[in-house]
C-alpha cells in the first residue's frame, strides 16, 4: 500500500520543472502579445500626431497662398510688375499646398504606395514641377530686383508687364520639362528595377547618378548662387543709395566738418523779410490757371521761369488786374528772398522723391532677403541629402529624407507670412480681409 503510493522524487521534481516552464511560456507569450499591443497604440498615435501637423501645415499653406492672390487682385497698389513675381511664386506654393502636400502625406503614413501608378505620375509631375517654378520664379524676382537698383534709368523702359509675364512663363515652361523624363524614361531606356514592383511612387530615374547630379546642379545650385550674388550687390546698391542721401541732407557730415555731437549750424534767418514776404503774397490774390490746378507739368514748367528768374508776370495774359500787380510789388530785398525760398522748396522736393524711392529700395531689398534666407534654410538640407543619396542610396536614413522633404514644403508656408512682414501694402490689404484693427 505504502509502496503503490510512493512518488518517485526526481519524477515528482521533472513534472514541478515542466509546470513552472509552461507557466513561464504562458507570461512570456502575454508579455510579448501586451508588448505588440502598446507599440501599435504609441504607432497609432504618432500617426495621428503626425497626420494632425502635417495636415494643418497644407491647410495652412493652401489659405495663405490664397489670400496672397486674393489680396494682389482686390488691391489696386499691389498691381505692380514686381508683384507679378510674387504672384507666379504664389502659384507654385499653392500646388505645394493642394496637391504635393496631401499625396505625400498619405504615402508617409502609409509606408508604402497604394494609390497606383497613374496618381503617382500625376504627385510626381506636381512636386518636380512646382518646386522648380518657385526656385525660377524667386531667381527672376531677384534678377527684376539687381536690374532696378542697379540700372535705374535703363530698366525702367524695360520693366513692364509684358516683359515680366514672358519671363514668368519662361520659368514655367523650363520647370514642366520635368514631364518628359518623368514620363517618358522607359521610352529612352530600360529599367531594372521599377518602383511600382516594390508597392513605392518614385521616378525612374531614381539611380541613375549623373541625371540627378546635373538636375540638381541646374535647378538649385547655380540659381542659388546667383541669388546670392545679385542679393550681395543688391544690398550693398541700397546701402549706397543711403550714404549719398545722407551726405545730400547733411552735406558737411561728410567731410567731417562737425564733431559726431555738435548740431549742425543753420543758416541765419530773417524773420522780418520773411513776414514781408508773406504779407505780400497773402494780400496778391493770385488765381492759378485751370491747366495747373489739373496737375498738368507742361503748364507748371511754363510758370516756373516767371517766378524762378525775373519775379515779373506778364500783364497781358493774367486774369487778374494790373493795379493790384502795381500795388504789390515786391522790392529787390525781397524778390532774392522768394527766388531762394522757392529754390530751397524745389530742392526739398527733390530730396524728398529720392528719398522716398531710396526708402521704397530698402524695402523691396528688405522683403527679397527674407524670402532668400527662407528658402535657402528650407531648400539646402534636401539638395544635400539628394546629392548624397545619388552616389550612396542607403547613407540617408529614410526618416532623415522625409524630413528633408517636408522642411523643403515648409517654404511653401513661410512665403506668403513674409510678403506682409516686409511689405506695408501687404500689410494692410491682409489686415482689412482678416478684420484686424
């Protein structure tokens, strides 16, 4: 009896082993299975999280770009050539914004292409097509910009709206020569490997290293350097343009006349001549001919010499009567006095139309710096990457790439903040749509 009931001890021992690895297994299994479940909700939710920015970042771009043409066209001051520019820039934003944006945006998040080969042409053609349109449009904008600092008087019988729509449609029509290679590669030759084979949306071109070396030289490089250079001539023109206004203004500045803080001397004055003066003009009831108060500057130059030269007025063709003329006469003292009161006013007016434009230069130059350094702060980490992964396709990770494209589409957000930051109209136009006081 006490036999049959005895248990084997090493027998007892193997099947306690036995039990607690099955147990183990079973935790092991739960751990992995809780594990799995926590890294697809935190998936899900970077996703989501990603998804959300993104998506608002394309909204964004979309409504911004639009009320840039929306403003350009409701406001007449901005219907200006250099606009024009703006407004092709504008344009290749907003195929940034509605169609590039969106597509890559489902590709990201979706890891691998399922919208077929026809959209994925049609998202390729866009994001080549636009992005090189906004590079050209942004290199005639500078190239208007270097042309109308430095050669004023030339350019400005250039300048017109005829001439700048040619050239838009220039940098569109050299940008849409991406369809033909996007399109067309199979037709010219084989390729190995296709991208549609491996559920990707890329061109085929996509290993081929000298067509990408020399596409990106010819569209981001050689533009970007020259902006650089018109931009530095640019600056340094208005920079100019400033020191000769001041040197106009306060002429003994230049010469180091006056020590850094002792006022400039002002003429001496004569208060009694200038009340005389005034006095005279104000009892003379002069009448001005209707050509003038029209705005006319032929009849305005046809006064000028009777004032500027002899202070004499011709009896026989003013309406008012030579009595009063006789009456009123001004001495010798005084006549010197109204001819340089009149030569000061002229001079004034002249310093301030240059003043004025000199102003209207810094902003304009102001404005074109801005959206140079956006650009080449979103734009160059891409190219890099691009030149790089043309010679070493693995030596960018592709979160790293993704990041670079994206940086690259911010562009396209950051443009139409920076035309109101830089520009008064724009300004104002954005204010009075938005209903900002």
């Amino acid at each position: 009896m006490e036999a049959g009931l005895s248990i084997d001890p090493l027998h007892a021992r193997s099947h306690l082993n036995f039990s607690n690895i099955k147990i183990n297994t079973s935790q092991l299994d739960f751990s992995l299975e809780t594990n799995s479940t926590n890294l697809n909700v935190h998936n899900h939710f970077h996703n989501a999280l990603l998804g959300v920015i993104l998506g608002l970042l394309s909204l964004l771009t979309i409504i911004m770009n639009l009320l840039v043409l929306y403003a350009v066209k409701r406001e007449k001051s901005l219907h200006t050539v250099g606009n024009l520019y703006i407004v092709s820039l504008s344009v290749a934003d907003l195929i940034v914004g509605t169609t590039v944006m969106p597509l890559n945006l489902m590709y990201l998040l979706e890891d691998e292409w399922k919208l077929g080969r026809a959209v994925c042409q049609f998202w390729l053609i866009m994001d080549y097509v636009a992005s090189t349109a906004s590079i050209f449009s942004l290199f005639i904008l500078c190239l208007d910009r270097y042309r109308s600092v430095r050669q004023p008087l030339k350019y400005l019988k250039y300048r017109t709206r005829g001439k700048a729509s040619v050239m838009i449609s220039g940098a569109w029509l050299l940008s849409m020569m991406w369809i033909v290679p996007i399109l067309g590669w199979r037709s010219f030759t084989h390729v190995d490997l296709k991208p549609e084979e491996e559920n990707k949306c890329d061109t085929d071109f996509r290993f081929v290293t000298w067509f990408k070396v020399i596409t990106a030289i010819f569209n981001f490089y050689v533009p970007s350097i020259l902006m650089l250079w018109f931009y530095t001539h640019i600056y340094r023109a208005v920079r100019q343009h400033l020191r000769d206004r001041e040197r106009i203004i306060h002429p003994t500045d230049s010469f180091g006349e006056n020590e850094p803080n002792e006022p400039t001397p002002e003429p001496p004055k004569s208060p009694k001549k200038e009340k005389e003066v005034l006095k005279k003009l104000s009892k003379t009831q002069l009448s001005a001919p209707k050509s003038v108060s029209g705005n006319k500057i032929s009849d305005m130059q046809a006064c000028k010499p009777a004032i500027c030269n002899s202070c004499e007025v011709n009896h026989s063709s003013t309406p008012w009567k030579d009595e009063d003329i006789e009456q009123d006469k001004l001495d010798p003292e005084n006549e010197a006095t109204l001819k340089q009161t009149w030569q000061k006013f002229i001079d004034s007016s002249r310093q301030r139309i240059q003043s004025l434009r000199i102003h209207k230069e810094h902003k304009a130059a102001k404005q074109l710096g801005f959206i140079i350094a956006a650009f080449l702060l979103c734009w160059i980490p891409y190219f890099i990457a691009f030149m790089v992964m043309a010679f070493c396709k693995e030596c960018v990770h592709h979160d790293l790439h993704m990041f670079t494209i994206w940086l690259g589409y911010m562009n396209s957000t950051l443009n139409p903040f920076i035309y109101p930051l830089c520009n008064g109209n724009f300004k104002r136009v954005f204010k009075n749509i938005l209903n900002i006081h």
